[in-house]
C-alpha cells in the first residue's frame, strides 16, 4: 500500500492536457516517427486476413461480419475465452460502441451480461461472444432473455474444447492433453427448446448471412457457430503450436 501525497480526482483525459499546458517539457525530436512505427505495428496485427480451416469456421470470420453489420450502436458483450482473441485483435471499436467484458478473464459472464445490456438498452443491438465451454456455465440465463424478450445475440464459439487451457497443455505438455474436450449439446436446438431462435454457422460461406438473420431477427437468438479448433486463437495454429 502506498500513501497518497497528492490526490487528483480528476477524468484522465482533460487532466492530461491540463498537465500537457504546464511547464510539459518539448516532445522529443523523433517522436512523431516513434508514433508512426508504433501504430505501423498495430495496423498490421489488426488487419484481418483469411485463413479458411478444415476443421470448422474460423471464428474470426463472425467478428468480420459483425465489424460490417453490426452498427456504430452495438453493446458487445464477452465472456472469457480464446475466442475473444479476434475481437480484442481485429474488431475495431468506436467511441459509440459499448464493450461490457471482465478484465480478469472469468467466464460465465458473457450471457447474463448481454441480457442485462438488452433490458437496459432496448434499441441498441446486443452481442455476445460467448464458448461452448462458457456457454456451458451461465446459458441457462436465455430463460431470463425469453421471459423478459431481451433481443441478445449469442455467438457461441462451439471448438468442442475449453480452448484456452488446451492450448495451454498443448504449448507445456505436448501431445499430452487431458480433460479439455467438450461433448456439446446442439447449441440451436438447446435455443429453440428454450423458445429463443436457434442458428448455426457450419461453413464460412454462410457466415454473413446468418450474422444479418440474427442481428434483425425479433427475439433471443443464439448462433451455434461450428468453429475450428486448429485456429485455436487469433495468432496462431494447434498445428505452429505442437511444431514447435
Ligand atoms: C469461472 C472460470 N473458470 C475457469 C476459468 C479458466 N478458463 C479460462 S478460459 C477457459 C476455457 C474457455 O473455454 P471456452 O469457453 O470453450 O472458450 P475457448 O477458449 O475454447 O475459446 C477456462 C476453463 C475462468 N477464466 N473462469
Ligand atoms: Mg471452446
């Protein structure tokens, strides 16, 4: 615990340009090239290329569709995951959107979170991206989304594996994988037993398609998106994993 010397209550933004207007030493010659560099890299990370799997969809195609379709409005929602990697790499998000996610990574968050966000704003769209072992904790809460018609829109990363920890045995203990694979119900047909509208996305080709039928249909929707494995995460493979 540190004591405080000096306290500022203050929002970071205009307390820095105050700070900025007094007595702030010149910019360092280069800086605006070291800036330049620095956002070179991001642009690069965050640029989105395809890379089609054998497996199933790559996830990152649903963030896409959704950077296209969904709407400068949209509240995202995330529970926590490897799926999350696409959007925290490639979506790229404006002041008007909304991100409701928790920093420490906990799952089960991302369900409940988007019924929430729908109740408190009616008009705005709701998306959550959710895993199948995510989904698995907290889903259940579609019965509150259908009680109440909250309109959220759950794209489930349906991998069939807790894909985080897997890549995590994969990297420290290779070959030797144990107690990450997931036996899944039908994520659409567990949606429509709930009286949501259930969705899946098994082919790339469909991925656009399915986004627009959810983002303007009427109720709950859950999306069960057959996603690949192989990608485990955005920046690498299962099989640039296990080569070493
Ligand atoms: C409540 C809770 N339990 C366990 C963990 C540890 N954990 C982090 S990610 C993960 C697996 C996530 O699996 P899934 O939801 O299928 O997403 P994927 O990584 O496959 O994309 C686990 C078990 C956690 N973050 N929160
Ligand atoms: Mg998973």
């Amino acid at each position: 615990v540190f004591r405080t010397e000096q306290a500022v209550i203050a929002d970071a933004e205009p307390f820095a340009r105050a700070l900025a207007e007094r007595n702030a030493p010149p910019a360092p010659t280069g800086r605006a090239q070291w800036i330049g560099r620095l956002h070179g890299l991001y642009a690069e990370l965050a640029t989105w290329s395809p890379a089609p799997a054998e497996d199933g969809v790559n996830y990152g195609e649903v963030i896409m569709a959704l950077q296209r379709q969904a709407g400068p409005d949209m509240i995202m929602t995330m529970d926590g995951g490897n799926f999350s990697s696409w959007a925290h790499r490639h979506f790229n998000f404006q002041p008007s959107h909304k991100l409701v996610a928790a920093i420490a990574g906990a799952m089960g968050l991302g369900v409940p979170a988007a019924v929430a966000a729908a109740l408190r704003h009616p008009d705005r769209p709701v998306v959550a991206l959710v895993g199948d072992g995510g989904f698995l904790m907290t889903g259940n809460e579609l019965a509150t989304a259908v009680r109440h018609d909250a309109k959220v829109r759950l794209f489930v990363s349906n991998n069939g594996s807790f894909g985080t920890i897997r890549l995590h045995q994969e990297r420290r203990y290779r070959g030797r994988t144990m107690a990450t694979d997931l036996n899944n119900p039908d994520f659409a047909a567990l949606a429509r037993a709930f009286g949501a509208t259930g969705l899946t996305i098994d082919r790339e080709a469909d991925v656009d398609a399915v986004v627009a039928e959810a983002l303007a249909a009427d109720g709950p929707v859950v999306v069960d998106v057959r996603s690949s494995l192989e990608h485990i995460i955005a920046w690498t493979t299962l099989s640039k994993v296990r080569a070493g």
